[in-house]
C-alpha cells in the first residue's frame, strides 16, 4: 500500500529511505559511516530554520512560566491570562515543529517510512527513559511510590499523563506520531485532518469546555470512564494529532508567497481571540482544566508560518539547548527554591514571581547548555528537538 502522504514537487526522498534493494550489510555500513560524516559537516555548515529554532527555545521559556506564574505579582488576572492562557501555545508550538520536521521525511517506500518511524520512536522513548530517570529522586521524595500506587496507575502515567508533571509531553508525541504515521499509510490528508479535528474537539469537552456536558448525565459518565484511563484530554489520543497534522501539512504543502506580516496580523487576531475565550471560560467557571482552545489552533499555525520562512546559520546550542530547558526546568525551580531558603532569600528568589521566573531561566539554560556538552546526554536527542540526517541539511539549505 502507498503512502498517501506525498511531498511537493522537487523534495527529494529522506535520508535512510535508500539500502531496501538487498545491498548487504558492510555497503550499508558504509553508507552509514558517510552519512554521519557528512551530517557532522552538514549541521555545521549549512543554515537552519533559525526563525523556528527561536519560537521553540521561546516555546520553552513559556513553559518554565506556565510553572513559575511570573505575572502573579500583578494580580490574578494578569497572572491567569499569563499562567493559564498565554502560555498554553508553548507545547502546540513544539507540536507543530515535531509534525513539520517527521513528515517531510516521509516517502513513498513503506519500508524507509517504517525504519525513519522506529528511530523516530525509539529516539524519543530514550529522552523519555533519562527524564523519568532523573526525577526518580524527586518522585521518591514526592511519595509518589507510596503503597497507593498499582500497576495500572504505573502505566497510565507512562503511557498517558508523565511520571512527573511535565513529562507527559513525550509519550504523547510517541502516540500523536504513531497514530497519525499509521492513518496518512491508508487515508487521504483531508480525512485524517478531520479525524484529528474531531479528536481535538472530543479533547476540548474534557478540557476547558467541560463545563458544556456536565448538563447531560450520558457524557459526563462517558468522560469520567475516560477518565480512568488518563487524567486529562490533553495528552496524545486528543491533544497531539490536530498540531502534528497541522505540521504535515505545512511541510506538504507548496511554500506560498503570503507576506510574513499577513501571518503576524492573523496570530495577532487569532492569540486576542484565544485570551478572550479562555478567560470567558474562566469567568464562567467552565473548564475542568485549560490546555485546550479552540483559538489556539490558528494562533500556533499563522505563527509557525510567521516564524518559518526565516533562516540563518545553524546553532548547535540553541536547537539543542531548548530539549533540555524543557526537561530540566523543574529541577531548576527546586534548586531556585533550596537555594532561596538556605540564603535566607526568600522574598526576592520566591516571593516575587518575575524574579523567581527570571531566576528559573537562567539556571535552566545554565543547565540546559551544560547537558549540551555531554555526549552521552546529547547522543539521546531525538530530531524532534535537533536535525539530526544530511537530508535535513540539504533541504534547509534549499539545495534539494
């Protein structure tokens, strides 16, 4: 069966779709031996989409502040429409990117496809591995292995909702991925565009408009039995495959000739219209919980477009930096916060919340550029957050 998914006009076919033909196993040795060579020399040489590599590493600083509540000093509605709203485009934006960057890879040899899908996978289920890994002592403390927890809530939370709160976000990338890897094999893009509407909009009745179905007692069990298998809609089943899509699509698409002004213009309307709805949601006490906007979705997607047609020389640091800002954040907020009450700082480092906030960043990219220079830590970056084959380069460049 063929890939219904098909690139425009003059894309070339992804680094890794060659060596199906029977070749034996030295040629293809080989071949890898060269790629990586020239990969090396590519991501050193070549340009990056720099405007993306900004929005992600902002993307990342917003996520700090969605935990951090900077605006709180200024009062409740500053702090929700910052803390609650604002930065809830953060994690769509990395979505977004995730869907451009895998898709565009995508060819029409089932094999090729099936092998960029494992390493896509297995790549992100490493990050995932060394992050929960890292928290164990935080878990540890937490109670988080108190004699309450089973089997089932073990997995749930693997699977689902993140052995730490902000973990989740990668087995909904392995999902969102999967799911919609498997649906462009054997549907048209139109309907697996619409299938990823209509899981958003299942999403968003347990979300932020749960408020809407508590009325008739046949949703409100059909979402609590939901329930029990996750805590929140906003995870890889209802929240991931809208944005993914929304990158497939721009990565399929012929590049068009929209000025990057009339993109500012429509993210400016569509981000107005998202902190408008969210805080009619909020004042009506609507929501179950508010990750998901219906303005969202045009908001992260007139913004991508903003950010994409920008490019310059690539930056190892700051495309790689940002994957570890994002992982790495909660451990800076506990260390902002042992730090401040050993140095008797408490007022400033955690009672005013734009220092806190601002302290935070500086220790997460502190740490964020130290876990760079690892090897064995930046060896576990999946290409979600770098670009990692020479094709990547090459297209970058232009010279595909």
């Amino acid at each position: 069966m063929t890939a219904r998914l098909t690139k425009p006009a003059g894309s070339g076919r992804s680094d890794g779709s060659a060596g199906s033909d029977g070749s034996d196993g030295s040629d293809r040795s080989a071949k890898s031996a060269e790629s990586a060579k020239l990969t090396s020399s590519a991501i050193s040489s070549k340009t990056d989409y720099r405007g993306l590599s900004w929005l992600k590493f902002i993307a990342a600083l917003l996520v700090v502040a969605n935990h951090t509540s900077p605006l709180a000093l200024f009062g409740p509605t500053a702090d929700f429409l910052a803390d609650n709203a604002l930065t809830r485009i953060a994690v769509p934006i990395f979505f977004i990117a995730s869907g451009f960057f895998y898709f565009r890879k995508l060819t029409s040899d089932p094999l090729a496809d099936r092998r960029h899908l494992r390493h896509y996978l297995g790549s992100i289920a490493r990050l995932y591995a060394i992050a929960i890994l890292l928290y164990l002592p935080l878990n540890v403390y937490n109670g988080y292995f108190s004699s309450s927890i089973s089997a089932f809530s073990l997995l749930r939370d693997l699977a689902f909702d993140g052995t730490f709160y902000h973990l989740w976000y990668l087995p909904a990338l392995m999902i969102g991925i999967a799911m919609l890897h498997g649906l462009y094999r054997v549907l048209n893009p139109a309907v697996v565009m619409a299938i990823a509407c209509a899981l958003y909009a299942f999403g968003l009745f347990g979300d932020s408009y749960y408020g809407f179905i508590t009325g008739s007692d046949v949703l409100t069990e059909w979402y609590k039995g939901t329930f029990q298998a996750f805590d929140y809609t906003r995870n890889g089943l209802f929240f991931a495959p809208i944005y993914l899509a929304l990158g497939a699509f721009v990565a399929r698409r012929p590049q068009t000739a929209r000025r990057p002004v009339m993109n500012a213009v429509l993210f400016a309307i569509s981000l107005s219209a998202m902190l408008a709805e969210a805080s009619w949601l909020h004042d009506s006490s609507i929501p179950r919980h508010d990750s998901m906007y219906v303005f969202a979705v045009p908001a992260v997607y007139f913004l991508f477009l903003w950010a994409l047609p920008h490019k310059g020389p690539a930056k190892r640091g700051l495309r790689e930096g940002r994957a570890w800002i994002y992982v790495l954040h909660p451990i800076a907020i506990v260390l902002v916060r042992g730090a401040a009450k050993a140095a008797g700082l408490q007022p400033w480092l955690i009672g005013n919340s734009l220092i806190h906030f601002a302290a935070v960043c500086v220790l997460s990219i502190a740490m964020a550029a130290a876990a760079v220079r690892l090897p064995a830590l930046k060896a576990s970056l999946p290409a979600v957050w770098r670009p990692t084959a020479q094709k990547d380069c090459q297209e970058v460049s232009g010279s595909s």
